[in-house]
C-alpha cells in the first residue's frame, strides 16, 4: 500500500528535500506530491504561458491561476497533507491548501516552530497532529504503515 | 429572502460595523454573522470555561478550541463569506476561514488592499469576488438581491 | 410549502415577467429567482463597483465576477431550476446554470423552440423535464403542489 | 502518477490530434478521454443501436442518451477537463461538460479564441485557468507534473 | 420542530388518508407530501402538459418526467419517508423512491403485509424500521417527538 | 482503461452469460460484477453463516444482510450499472440496485422487454439509457470505449 | 437565530434537565434535542409498536430500530452535538452518536470527567471542544452567540 | 479485484491474526488493514514522536493525535470495516470507528459475543451484518467474491 502525501508550505528551505531523503533511505512506499519548488519560475509561469500580462496584479492573476490548477490536481490524489510554518514568511497559500485539506477531510500533519504557536493556533486545533520538525512528521506518517 | 453572510478577517479595526450600519441604513435583509470581536475575550475564552492552564500552547489551544466551535458552527450557517485583509497582521485563521468556505463550496468575497496582491494572489484567484473595501463587498451583495 | 424556483435564460425577452405574473394570479407559493434582467447593468456592474477596468476582457471579467456570486448564492437556494433557450443568442451562461443544477442533483425543466433540439440534445436529455413555453413550465410546478 | 484528462468541445477540428501527439512527443504520462469524434456515427448511434426512430426528435433523443452515457462515465475518471470552444458552432455540450465538471469540482482549463470573451464571460471565470490555444493547455497540464 | 414525511407508495388505496387523519386527531407536527393520488391524472399528465403524444411509450415517458419531477423536489424536502407496499401491484416505483431516500441518507420506514417478506428481504433489510400497518409507522413517527 | 459493470437483475435466465462471453469474444476491458447467481445459495447464506434461524421472516433477513453487504461494496466499485427486468418476477431488489446506483450519481442502462414499458416508466425516465436486449446494451457499453 | 443542539448520552442522570433549565433562565435561543429519556419505555417501544418478539435479541432490535430512527432524524437537524460520559455505563450508544455526529462534519462537544480521559482520548481528540461539566458546555454554546 | 478490509476492535486477543491465516491459507485477494496492535507502543507513540508531555491527559492527546491519524487513513482506503466487541473492554473508540465507517457509507460486519447483545443493539442495528466469530466474517466477506 503505497501513501501519497503533500507537502504544503515554504519553498524557500529544503524541507521537502530532507523529507524526501529520509523516506528514500528507510525504503518507506510514500509518493511525494507539492507546489512547483522554483520560486521564480512559480512567480512568472503565467506569463510564460499566456504572455507578457499589463501589470504586477495580472501577472500574479494569471501565475497564480496556474499554481492553483496544480495544487488542485495533486490535493486531489493526496492521502494525507503535510503543511509546514516557518517563521519569515506570511504564507497565506500554505494555510489555503491546509484548510482545503481539512475540508475535504484529508488528515492534516502541521509542522511548526514553537514560537508560531500563537498566531497558528486556530488552524494548529484543527490539525491532526501539530509538530515541530519535519523528521516528526515522517515518523509519524512511518507510524500509519507499520504492521 | 434573507442572505447570512459570515464576516472573516481582523477583529482589530471597525469594518465590520461600518457594514452592518450601511447595510441597516439601507434595510437590507442581511444577517451578519462572525468571529468574537473582543480580542481579549478571544484568547481568554478557553481558560474562562476550561480553567487555568498549564502554559501559554494549552491556553491558546483551549481558547482557539472554543473559537473554532463557533466559526463552525457560524460558517455552515452562512450563504456567503467576506474575508478581509489588512496590512498589519498574519492572519493565518482569516484565511483558513475563507479557504474553509471555499471548499464548503460557498462563495467567497475577499477585500484586501492594492499592496496585498502579491502574498493574497492564490487566495485572490478562488475567490469570486476581489474588492478593496468593504464598502465595495457590500454594494456586490446588493446587488444579489435587485429585483 | 414554498418552492424556490430559479429563472435561467435569456434576459432580452419578458418571459419571467409572464411565468411570475401567471403564478401570482393563480396564488402559487413559489418563490422567483434569477439573474440580473437589466442587460446593461449585468453588463457593467464591474465596472460599477470596481471602476473602470483597462479593456474589455476584464471588463467582463468583473462583470462576470459579480454575476458569477449572484447565481452562486441564488442557485443554492433553489429546489428547482427553469433554463429557457430562445432561438437569438448563444446563451452559454444558460446552460452553465442549467448543468450547475443537474450537477447539484437539482430538477431541471428545459424550455426551448422545437427548432433547437438538435443543439440541446444533450441537455434536453439530462433535463428531468423539456417544454416549449414558458406556460407548461409552469404547470408542471403546478402539478407537484396539487393536493 | 498518471492524470486523466478530458477533452471537452468541438469535433470538427482535429485539435485533440494536435494535443495528443505534442504530448505523445514529449513522452508526457497523460492519458486523454473524450467524446465519439466522428460526427456523423455520433449522431446515429442512437438508431444503430436502438433502431429506427419515429422522428429527428427521438432520433436525437436516442443518440444523445448514449452519448450521455460516455461522457458520464469518462467524466467521472478524469483528473481535469479542458473545454475549446471555437467561433463557428454553438457548442451547449461542449458548456454542459465544462459546468459539470465544475460542479463535480474538478479542474477547468478553457481555451478560446480572444473574440469569444464576452458571450463566455460568466465560464471564463468560473474556470480555472483561461488560454487561446491547445498548446498553451498543453504548457499548463505539463507544469502540474513537473518536479 | 416540524417534520417532513413522504408517503411512497400504491395510490390504489386510502392508506394515506388513513395517516393523515390520524395524525391531525392527535395534533401531531406533521406535513406529509406524496405522489399525486388520481391514477388517471397521474397517467395523462404527460400529454396534458405537452400535448398528445405518437404512442404508449412516449405518453409514459411523458407522463414519467412530470411524476418524477414532482418526487425528486418533495423526497428532498422530506426528513424522513414511508414506503408502504401491498400485496396487488408490482409498484416498482415506490421501490425507487426508497432507494433513492436509502442513498439520501434519509431513514426509511417500510410498511408491507408479511406475505411479502421473501420478495421485499433486501429493501426491509436496508430500512430503518419495518411495519405491517400504517398505524405502526405513525406510532414510530409519534415516539421521535415525544419529549 | 478498465470499465467495471454491475449487472443488476434476474438471476433466473443466463443473460450475464451472454454478456460475459460477447465481451470476452471481442476481447473489451470489462470487468463484470454482480449478485450471487446460485438462487438456492443465495437464499441460503443467511443460515451456512449464521446457523439455523427461527423462522422464515428471520432467514430470509440473515441473508439478504449477507446479500446486501455483497452488493454495497460491489456497487460502490462500478462505473456503470446494468439493470434487466423480465416479464416473470417482481425483482424488488433489482429496482432497489438500480435506483441506488441512480443516487450515486453512476449511470444506469435499463434493459425491459416493451410490455414492461407502464409498471417501468418511472425508472426508465431516470436511466441513462434504455434498450430491449443484453446484446444491446453491450452495444451501448462498447462504444464508451471507442477511440 | 436559532441554534439545534442534540444531547447525546445517559439517560439516568437529568443532566439534560440542568442544562435546558439554565439556557431557559438565561432566555438563550436554544432548541434541545435528544433521545427518548424514559430508560424502560426506550427498551420495549419495539415490542410496544411491533409486538411480542420471540426473544431478547429480537426484542432489542426491535428497539433500536425505533430508537435509531429518533435519533438519525433528529441528528440530522442538529448544528451542533452534546456528548455526556459518566462513570457508571458502557454508553456506546453515545459514542456511536457522537462519532455520527463527526462523520456529518457537525461540531461534537464532549463531557466527561478526568477519570475517564484515557478510555476516552480517541473520541476527545476528535471533539472540538472537551469539557468536564453539562455547564461548562453550555458557556461554550452562550459564547457562539455573543455579539 | 482486491478488497480492502479494515480491522477495528480489540488489540488484547489474537483475533486479527485468525482472520488473516484463513485468508492467506485460502489465498483469497483480501488486503488487512487495522489500528498499532502493540498496546504499549500505541499508548507511548504520542510522546516518543512529541517528547515527554507534562501529564498523563495530554500524553493520552498526543498518543491518540498519532492514532487517529493512522485510522483515518487507513479508513478512508477500505471497501468494509470488521468491528469486533469483547467482554472485557470498554472499547470506545472501537465504536468510534465502527460509526465512522457508517457515516462514509462503508458497510460495517459487527462481530460481537451474544452477552453483549443488549449494550450494542443500537450499533448492531445500523451494522450491514452482525455475526459472532471473526471465522463467520470470514465467510461473509468470501462470498462477496464467490463468481
């Protein structure tokens, strides 16, 4: 039985990567799915495909009409979704994707630091499970396929 | 025919008065619905019930435990949701509210403003409707029920 | 018993105006809803609350925001849902509210000329029922309420 | 991981070959599902299998009804629907397909000709994304897919 | 509290009547909805409607999408429904609507002399209570409001 | 792509039969469900699981639980269902599969000789398609699939 | 506006009793539902309406079939649910209420004391909110509603 | 075709391991998924991911975060759900998973020791089969698949 998983949040640190690696190691039947991790190309995929946009707010329409189409798609097929909190960004995606993994009653896996604990508290009671690092969050999701 | 509209967003400036008075002014058959505008009262709420707690993680989540009972509770009620944002804070639970709504496939109207675009742009683009005032929210929700 | 009918269709012709005004003679209990009948104003309401938009693309695109919220909010109201096609416009925000409803597992009734069965076989053939006037829709909602 | 997707909309251009085989070229792991693209057998079916009808009606009655059947069916597997719409036909269908699939909350992608935005106003922004050309959607389909 | 009962079932017999005059003797909170009751005008409705049609078949389905009509829209308004079959017809349509109220999650009570247990087992099975006179159904309907 | 088909109905003639070995000569990626065709068997499950029962009433309701758990998990893995009613049984439960198929939102082929066309009508009006013959319901199903 | 509030749980205790007498005196806008209260009649109305069974598991079936229809109606009208453990019964009958009342995604308050927190963490930590006293839930309920 | 079986019940006695030797010595196509069987493990789980907790009501909510989010996926990929009931233990969340899966319209086989008949009548009344050894599950679940 193989898990798909996705992974929410930041795509400023290597988290996924770290994540990606430990369960490679430990051999784990888990299927990665998540946002597009190039920052830039992520910023400017509407006007790569539709063109040259007239200004910042339609070029951010259009770029993020494209992230929303994918992050649809691979929520879709997700099993369970992870969304990590970092402390310099306001991430307001990362909230939008965990809500909607919560309202189509995905379980949800948040993983933040502790100082974030007041301003996620809200979206933290509603989780599954709230942790702290992303090694947590892969021992628990190890937890769900042991025998 | 009467409309439920549940207000997300901050509790710390006046808009939401401002469209319940509009709106009576107008004698629109609108039932405004929303979050505990009291922010201490907020974050007190938990150990009001629940008692003193251990530190300050167990009082956030007993008070935010209480809160989301009544965002639930509230949420399901409603016809429509208007989520704003202002430029001073997280928010985080703003969006869950309106990303909530979104997957309860209720319609969402987001007020922001101009400066906002580029962190708001997923959340802006599943919206229905995009405004900058709630002025502008409400003269949308007129409009529904024109003959 | 009351029974919230919405009005799907064309907005050039006056055939609401005959449905509401046959069903207020006889004393129906039935509800009325619909989009916007005053073409220039559906057509401009973008405009309207979001001022003037740099072309005509997005003109309608602020329009069609607006509009889209309004049926939103009505379509859910409704327990049954009327699309009328005439022979002169392309319509194809009617049949968008018209696979809505059937999406939504709500009744559809069909009105459309003879001349158009061909184009709306396929709809016609989702429709729970097909007339041609405005007046046998009306009496098959007569008929669900007759003792 | 595979994505299934469905190609709404007109048969009388060979726009879906066009898809197929840039996908096919780029070795992309999309499988396509779609309406009988040959015109004349789809509107036959019906007698084919049923036999001769009393009139155009229920000869378009009967191959619609089969034809319903697949597109219910092959709806229902695909991960994402995009819908073209071309200037010369006027395509109820191709709208009915594209409204259900946003019912059934899957992803549209619409593509049409710059001319079209105003009588497609209202599905345009109800889609997910919005383009002018197959490739484009092509372009869009492949970013959900990439690393 | 008001509660919505449909009464599936042969309209050959006064059972209904029975019910109703039961449950207004004891001033119970019930408003109970029902196919339409005169055979013959169940039967013609089709052609009443739409006019007279080519043969038996057509006429039925007429007559078929009129009924059907009028059932989806009160089944839906109906917290729960009573399905009641006698020993004389084969009633595959009251079999329908306690399908259709099974798999709307709304409980079924099913009213059948005992003669009938082998062939009605599965549907019995599947019901929430299962009675032999319609009085039984209206003493289990009574016990929900009783404080 | 794999098609799974519940066939629904009689189990007193070998129509699945015919079905299964038309699909099989031509080689199509069906995959064929259905209920327990050993009538005997099938009216006996109750008590080989669950021992002796009291009486008829009792056994017939120990194997129709036995029966309807056979068709809920099997009906819940089809894509289409295909419901035969003959001119000889009542077939209550073919009805209740049809209908909760109906409710599912899967679509439904109705196969009934003409003379059943009256104590049908209102099922036949729900079905996605109805013909005469096994063979033309295969018919139907085959060209789903066709490219 | 109103707000349905089901109470699950004991029925030998009058904690029911103390809280609507407490919402009464603060005039709250509550409406209370819940289970027959009378220990025995909740025991025999299956044979109070059915009949004789022949033995005790059939009398208990009958029962609950009754009992079961009570409560899935009234659930089903409910915005949110009170769940009460004490120390003395097995009350899976509560649990089963409550885990309903989570799998239809309404909101689930559970009482019960420290003691039994460990039988109970499963149940708890799906809960939104968990309190020790029937009064404690009803300040949670009061807070929904405060201006 | 492959069945996904989900195992609620006990983790004290061996009663999983029986279910599954049967099956793998009749080589039936049955996949066996079930909550952590190591009592201690799943007690301690919550803190060997979450570290120390400060008592034992919050080691219970971490430890049961953990748990809950393996059933919930697990119970999200199976086709039916075996609950199983002992005399010993209280086994709430037993029934907590039992009335999940009935929420999702999962068919639920209760197997239970006729002692406990009276206490679970009310889930034993909403289960699709109610036998008394994990051996007559078994067979229930083999005959779903018998050709």
């Amino acid at each position: 039985m193989e898990l798909m998983i996705y992974l929410a949040g930041e795509i400023h640190s290597n988290w996924r990567q770290q994540i990606k690696e430990a369960a490679k190691k430990q051999d784990l039947p888990f299927v990665f799915l998540g946002p597009m991790e190039d920052h830039t190309r992520s910023d400017n995929i509407g006007e790569e495909i539709l063109g040259k946009q007239p200004d910042p707010v339609l070029k951010d329409d259009a770029a993020s009409s494209i992230n929303n189409l994918r992050t649809t798609i691979l929520l879709n097929k997700a099993d369970v979704v992870i969304a990590l909190f970092g402390l310099q960004y306001k991430q307001w995606n990362t909230t939008m994707d965990a809500a909607s993994a919560l309202a189509l009653q995905k379980p949800l896996i948040l993983i933040r630091p502790k100082e974030l604990h007041h301003p996620l508290k809200e979206l933290a009671n509603k989780a599954q499970v709230v942790v702290e690092t992303p090694d947590q969050a892969l021992q628990a999701l190890k937890y769900i396929i042991e025998a």
